[in-house]
C-alpha cells in the first residue's frame, strides 16, 4: 500500500478485525514489543497496539498465536511515512500488510472461504500490489535452512518462499508471485491495456480475471492454491502463463548484503520461466 501511514490506519485496523472474526478472536495471544519481547495480547495489549498503530508514524506490529512450537496464526504490518521513506533513501518503499493461515484452515473451510477472505480483507486496504497462496511460513533467515528450502521451492514451484524481512523497502508498484490470487495495481493494469487487455493474453482455462475498482484486477489461478510437483510433471501451466505475462513487472528481492544464496534465489525465482 502506498504511504503514508497515516491514511492507511483506519483500513488496516479493519482488515486486521475482519482477519481475525474470521480466524476466531482468541486465536492471536502474542504481541512483540519494540524492545523485542513478547507480550500477552489481553485487553491491554490489545489497546497498545491501537494505539501504536493510530499515533506512530512508522508503526511496525507483528501478532502471533501462543503455540511455542508452531507459526500458524500471524499478522504482521510495517507502516511508513514519506519523510522516513525519504530519511532512508528508498523512494519505492510501501506499507505492508501480511496474514497467516494454516493449511488446516483450509481443510476445514475449503478454499472457497479463504478466497472470500482475501476480498474482503483487499476490500478494505487501497493496495497496489499483493497475492495469496500457498508459503513457507516460519523462522526463514537461517543461512543452513536455505538451500532445502529452495530445493522444495524447486519441486513445488506453487508454494512462495517469502522474505524474511518482508518486500516493502523497495518493491514500489512491482508485482510478487505468481500466486492463486494475484492482486494487480493500476500501474502495472495500465501498461497491459487494463483487465481487458490481461485477459486476452492469458489463455488457461482455469485463470479468471476480476476487475476491481481504482483501474485494478485480481487474477485468480483455478479454485484452490497448487503445490505442483515438478518430479510429477505437474508445473502449474496457468502459473507460468501468467509469470510469462508479468515478468516485465515482476519483484527481485535483493540481499542487505552479498550472499552466497543469490543464485539459488534468482534460480528460485525464475522457475516458471525455464
């Protein structure tokens, strides 16, 4: 979403509502401070963090569910004003709003519920950029854990491996994914002649474009997310049409600093392209 921060409070506070009447109220225990502790997210955590979001002008919030042993439940958001965009040098830098779900939510809802979830949550942000799907979700900055991870991503191209500090530094109005529901801001929809002229460069049957309001679209990929399993020959066509499609459009993560896990990561990130 587009900063500032201050025009976003009242959406992200909704959104942050509906995610959690849909998840049960009582499923997000855990809050962190900025000092980095966790707190109880009881009558009084739950005013702090308002409040944090309605008077902080760069606000970062991240909520967890209790479990020590699981991540499955999370929201996390980093908001930013154009002055501290502008402190950091990083013109391309948005807020960012995440939600996490379990497969098992899916499993008891279907994935017709978690679709409807995603609507109504973009219904109340003005997003520009954003997807939902099938992730690796978890502690993902573990320099040992990387090369399996993206052996898994290689095997199952549908599942993202997302950032472990998020994409809002520098990702400006470029898209992530492919995922199941992509969703298209103006900038992008305008260069490919709107929802209309998306459509007609993708051919899948199972691809739907929806047009939504402010000249955007969300383009949703068959009627549940997809692994894909590659050693299967199963290499998700509508997610490669689609990244053929938006590649000129698409995010490149960059390391803070040189890795050695920078060829895996562009290797990783162009697996519907080879």
């Amino acid at each position: 979403m587009l900063p500032p921060h201050q025009e976003l409070v009242r959406g992200v506070l909704s959104a942050l509502e509906a995610y959690r009447q849909a998840v049960g109220l009582q499923v997000l225990r855990l809050f962190a401070t900025e000092e980095g502790d966790w707190k109880a997210l009881d009558d009084a955590g739950w005013t702090q963090v308002q409040r944090k979001l309605r008077e902080k002008r760069s606000p970062l919030i991240t909520l967890h569910e209790a479990s020590e042993t699981e991540s499955r439940y999370a929201f996390f958001y980093f908001g930013k004003d154009a002055t501290y965009a502008s402190r950091m040098n990083e013109p391309g830098a948005m807020c960012e709003a995440t939600f996490w779900l379990p497969t098992e939510f899916m499993d008891a809802h279907g994935p017709e519920r978690v679709r409807k979830l995603a609507l109504e949550l973009a219904s109340l942000l003005p997003w520009h950029s954003g997807y939902c799907g099938l992730s690796f979700n978890g502690d993902l900055d573990i320099p040992s854990d990387w090369h399996a991870l993206t052996q898994y991503g290689m095997r199952h191209p549908g599942i993202d491996i997302p950032s472990p500090e998020g994409h809002s530094w520098d990702i400006g109005s470029r898209l992530g994914g492919p995922s199941w529901m992509n969703f298209l801001g103006p900038a992008v929809l305008m260069d490919l002649g709107g929802a209309s002229g998306l459509r007609a460069h993708l051919q899948d049957p199972s691809t739907t474009v929806h047009p939504w309001e402010g000249g955007k679209a969300i383009v949703t990929l068959g009627t549940q997310p997809e692994a894909g399993d590659t050693l299967r020959g199963d290499v998700l066509p509508a997610y490669r049409e689609l990244a053929r499609v938006l590649e000129p459009w698409r995010y490149h993560r960059q390391w803070q600093t040189p890795s050695p896990r920078d060829q895996e990561l562009r290797r990783w990130e162009s697996r519907f392209l080879d």
